[in-house]
C-alpha cells in the first residue's frame, strides 16, 4: 500500500469540495425523486427486470396485465408499471411459513442455535 501526504490545506480544500459534491447529489435526488420510476425501458429491458421471457411478456401485454406504449414499432414500459406489476403479484407469506424456512435452514446448515 502505498502512502500519499497532503498539506493540511490541501485536504481541507479537498474536502470542501467533496462536500459540494455531495450536497449536489443529495439536492439533486430530492428534487426529482420520480425521475427513475418515470423512465421507459424496451421489451427486452422489462422482460429482464421481470424474469420473464419476452414471449410471456407478450402474453402479459395481451391480458392486459401490463400497461406499455408503443413508440414506432416497438414496445415501452415505464419503470413504475413494471414495479406496479411485480408488487401486485407478490405472495405474502405467514409467520409459521418463514419459521419453518429457517428451521429447515438451520437444520441443514448444522446450525442448530435459533435465531431472532
């Protein structure tokens, strides 16, 4: 490892700049939270994103499980529809459910301490 040494002020110029840098990023994601959410992703992107192949994602698209756009001649979905969808599909699960999970694990893991 290599070891660099700085003049005080120079570090403490440094740091100040680091901390411009910062508050930048930080008044930057405040303002425009949705920003993210908002953005459209191709067939293949939302596909990925939802573990599916494309051709599910058709049959998605027919039964109106999904809402896109079309732009030209292909598909786009906002990041939001395709958050929307997998959280409307998410299968809760009961307490005994993940105690039994855990037991399972701990059982096969040899750890046989249980944990909180």
């Amino acid at each position: 490892m290599e070891v660099i040494t700085i003049e005080s002020k120079a570090y403490q110029n440094l740091m100040e700049r680091l901390d411009i840098i910062e508050a930048f990023i930080r008044q930057s994601s405040v303002r425009h939270p949705h920003e993210q959410t908002d953005r459209w992703v191709s067939s293949t992107e939302a596909a990925e994103i939802l573990g599916v192949s494309q051709r599910t994602l058709q049959r998605m698209r027919s039964r109106n499980d999904i809402a896109y756009s079309l732009v030209g001649n292909s598909c786009r979905y906002r990041l939001a529809e395709i958050r929307r969808v997998i959280e409307s599909n998410q299968v809760p699960t009961e307490q005994h459910t993940l105690d039994q999970i855990s037991h399972t694990y701990r059982v096969r893991t040899g750890n046989n301490r249980k944990t909180e």
